[in-house]
C-alpha cells in the first residue's frame, strides 16, 4: 500500500488537463512555479524516430508485462494509459 502522499501520474494526463498539475503542486504543500512562459521547441527530444516494433515483438512484450501491469493496475485503481 502506498503512503497516502504518493502520486502516480500518467505523462498524457499532465499534457491533457493543467489541473492535474495543480492538484499535485497542492497535493505536494509547493507554490506553483510560474511556467506561463513555456519553450516553443521540445526539451530532450530524440533526433530521431522511434523504432519501429514488430507485431511479434509487441506481444511479446505485452504478454511478459501482464501480470505486473495488472497488479499496478489493481494498485491505482485506474487503468493504465498503455493498455488501452
């Protein structure tokens, strides 16, 4: 069981809705930063394209993790953004 001051947030959920950033500043006793001025370029992204994955290796993958996104799963209470 996590302590109740654990957050888990889903990367798509900061990027969808700002109020989940809030809830966690709150959640965290921390003043805002101010980030209305935000870059206009990606910070740290890959040059590159990502690779593109085999459908066999994808199952694989998927069949391996199962069992442990489930338990995560069950653990949030929530469904994870990636097995949707």
């Amino acid at each position: 069981q996590f302590p109740r001051t654990t957050q888990v947030l889903f990367l798509d959920e900061l990027l969808v809705d700002d109020a989940v950033l809030d809830r966690l500043w709150d959640g965290l006793d921390l003043d805002r930063p101010d980030v209305s001025v935000r870059p206009e370029e990606a910070v740290n992204q890959s040059r590159t394209d990502p690779p593109e994955l085999s459908d066999d290796l994808l199952g694989t993958l998927r069949e391996y993790f199962e069992a442990s996104d489930r338990a995560l799963s069950a653990l949030l209470g929530r469904a994870l953004p990636w097995r949707s």
